[in-house]
C-alpha cells in the first residue's frame, strides 16, 4: 500500500488519512458483517490507532456485542451512513477499518476469510456467475426473463 492512503465516505464529508502499513486485512463472514455489507461478507483492516487520521467531518458512533463476545463501537458518517470503523474499548490501540472506503481498493490484500461457518452457501459458484462490465439494462433483463431467456 502508497501511504498515506486517503480514503472517504459516500457521500465524502468525512475523510481520512492512513499513515502505517495494516496490521492483517481479512474477509469476514459473520452475520454483523452480512448484515453491514447488506452482501455475504466485509472487508476487514486491522490497523494500529496511531496509523488512522481523520481529516474532516464528524464520525458518530453506536455500540454492540460481537460474536465473538467482545463490544464493538461503530463509527459511521452521520449524513450519508458509511461506516468508516470499528474499535474494541479493551483493545484501544487498534481499530477495523472498513477499508471498502479508501480511495484506491485494488490496495486490499486480504489474508483469510474468517467466520466461515457462517459463509453462503452461493459462494462457492460466485467466481462462475456471469459477468457484466457495468449495470444491466433492466428492461432488457425483463424482457429476457418474460421469455424465459437468461437475464444476463
Ligand atoms: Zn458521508
Ligand atoms: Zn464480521
């Protein structure tokens, strides 16, 4: 990774500046994950605390259990929504950025999918689904499926 390595919510009132290498960036399935991702799993990057610089906007933050029994603080971009990390109040020298807003992604270099007891199932034919450079007409995919023809 080019450090520093800027990154960004969607809507792009917070920003952020990493100056340290990660500590392990991992592709985690577990259900809080699932459901962040609103996909089948999250990118996760550890990093240590003295590495992550907010630049602007004001995160704010909510609390939870994990499943792996620990408290997990979130913090999220107040306007737009996008969680930009978590931290674990006993482990306060490292946070989990959720690196999917960094400006540069083709950076992330995960190590291990984690959780996987809780994977889906449709994984595992994920590579083979067909493939579209950029949105599908929707009409089209309509038409298509009215004729019993494939969508994509
Ligand atoms: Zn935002
Ligand atoms: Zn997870």
């Amino acid at each position: 990774m080019h450090l520093p390595a800027n990154g960004a919510c969607q809507c792009g009132e917070v920003t952020y500046q990493l100056t340290e290498e990660p500590l392990i960036t991992y592709a985690c399935h577990c259900l809080d994950c699932q459901k962040l991702s609103t996909s089948s799993f999250s990118i996760t990057m550890f990093l240590r605390r003295s590495g992550f610089e907010l630049l602007s906007g004001n995160l704010q933050s909510w609390e939870r259990p994990t499943a792996a029994g620990n408290r997990a603080v979130c913090w999220f971009c107040p306007t737009c929504g996008n969680r930009i990390y978590h931290e674990n109040p006993q482990m306060p020298d490292v946070i989990r950025l959720k690196p999917g807003t960094l400006d540069d992604t083709s950076v992330l270099d995960p190590r291990a999918h984690v959780w996987t007891c809780r994977e889906q199932p449709w994984l595992e034919h994920y590579a083979e689904l067909p493939k579209v450079d950029t949105q599908p007409d929707l009409a089209e995919a309509m038409a298509a499926l009215a004729e019993g023809r494939s969508p994509v």
